[in-house]
C-alpha cells in the first residue's frame, strides 16, 4: 500500500517541486525522471524499515492496524469498526476545512506567506487537483506508516522503556504522559518535514515555518490519538480526508 502511494504521488511532486527537481537536475546531472525514480524508491526503503520496525514497536505497546490484521486472518471485523471509520471521515473533512481557513484568514496575512501564494500563482506553480487527489493517498497511507507506525510507536516505546528504568517500574502499558511526549515531538517532525517543499519556492521566514509547524502538526496530533485509540487504519482514513479537502476540493 504504501509503495502503490509512493508512485501515486509523483505527479503532484512534480508539479510542486517542478523548479526544483530542475535545478537538482542541472546540478545532479540526472534527468528529472530519473530523480522521481530515485526519490520514490528511497521513500519505498523508509517504509520498509518503518513497517517492521514500527510492528514490532507497535506489537510491544499494544499498538497496531488491528483491522488489516483481521483482514490477513480472514477474521469479521467487529460491529463497530464502519461507524468508527465513518467518524473518521468526518473528523478528517473538518480539519482540513479548518486548517484551510486558518492559513487564508490566518497566516495568509503575514507577507512572506501572501508572497509565496502569489509566487505560486503568477510562475503558475502548484499541482491540480487531480495531482493532488492521487497525492491523498500517499498523506493517508505512507506518512501515516512513517509517522505514526513508524517513528511514534519506537519513540513511544524508547521512552516508555527510559521511564520504567527510571522509576524501577516493570508496568509495559504505554503511559498517557509518554505517549503525549512522543506524539507532540513526532507532530512537530512531520511539521518541519513540509518545509523542504516551501523552501524550494522561496527562502524560509519564521511565518513560513510557524505555519508548517501549526498547519501539519495539529492534524498530527489528532491522527496520533486516532492511532492509539483505534488502530492505524482510523489515522490513515482521517489524514486520507483531510488531504482530499486541501489537496483535491479546494485546489479544485
């Protein structure tokens, strides 16, 4: 699923990161094509290490995609699971309505935010929504993998482990406090990993990085507490949403 994502994306990294990918070309010697190639099977690699690192993180706190899991033992899923994924829906749709209004009566207010706006849209930069629909699945499939699977269960459990040397304490149940440390430090690296894509458009300011930190890491709280809640299927639902409306609706 996530390798499918990875490829699925390409298009709208392109055309994001079309004066970029050229100038890398020009520096690299490499044709464009060739640095989409290379870049998709590095994130392949990534999420290869994130998914069976993060299972066996995941398996030790409890954590998981307890769905999929029913789905590979051929086992029924229970009565509840279409409601919670209908939720999911919802949550989604209304935090990217919400985020979408932030950044255009929030941050949009700030210059350097307006003038990357206006960078975008008088170089006619910038993906289409078709671009950006095919781009949802690899927000709701392999960043949920890399972030959540990945770097929040093996962060959740590093810590959890550090505090039960500390404490002498033999309990292995994930702590609230440990999972809110790991799941605000994780948010805040998903904020800043958006920044790459920001930067290739025009130098970073602190509005610019302010607005990646607030519009990519509150999301990524709610979906790390969908993820510990209800399994990684929920986050990746609720992210999958939440992309369609910024990335597919509104570009539309």
């Amino acid at each position: 699923m996530g390798a499918a994502a990875c490829v699925l994306a390409v298009p709208y990294i392109a055309a994001l990161l079309d004066v970029g990918l050229q100038a890398a070309s020009a520096r690299t010697h490499l044709s464009v094509p060739v640095l989409l190639v290379l870049s998709v099977a590095q994130s392949i690699g990534l999420l290869g290490v994130a998914v069976f690192a993060g299972q066996w993180a995941a398996w030790k706190l409890g954590l998981g995609a307890p769905l999929i899991a029913m789905l590979v033992l051929k086992q029924p899923w229970p009565p509840q699971a279409p409601r919670l994924l209908l939720s999911c829906v919802v949550i989604g749709v209304v935090i990217g309505l919400a985020l979408a209004a932030l950044d255009h009566w929030g941050f949009r207010q700030f210059g350097s935010v307006a003038e990357l706006s206006a960078r975008a849209d008088t170089a006619g930069l910038g993906p289409l929504a078709w671009q950006g629909f095919l781009a949802s699945f690899y927000g709701g499939i392999a960043e949920e993998i890399l972030m959540r699977l990945g770097l929040l269960s093996l962060l959740a459990l590093s810590l959890g482990t550090l505090t039960r040397l500390v404490r002498g304490n033999a309990d292995r149940t994930l702590p609230n406090g440990v999972f809110w440390a790991a799941n605000i430090l994780v948010a805040l690296v998903f904020g800043l990993g958006h920044l790459p894509a920001t930067a290739a458009i025009m130098p970073l300011t602190p509005e610019l990085v302010a607005r990646a930190l607030v519009l990519n890491g509150i999301p990524g709280l709610v979906f790390g507490v969908l993820y510990r809640d209800n399994g990684l299927e929920r986050a990746m639902l609720a992210h999958f949403s939440t992309d369609i409306v910024l990335h597919g609706f509104l570009l539309g």
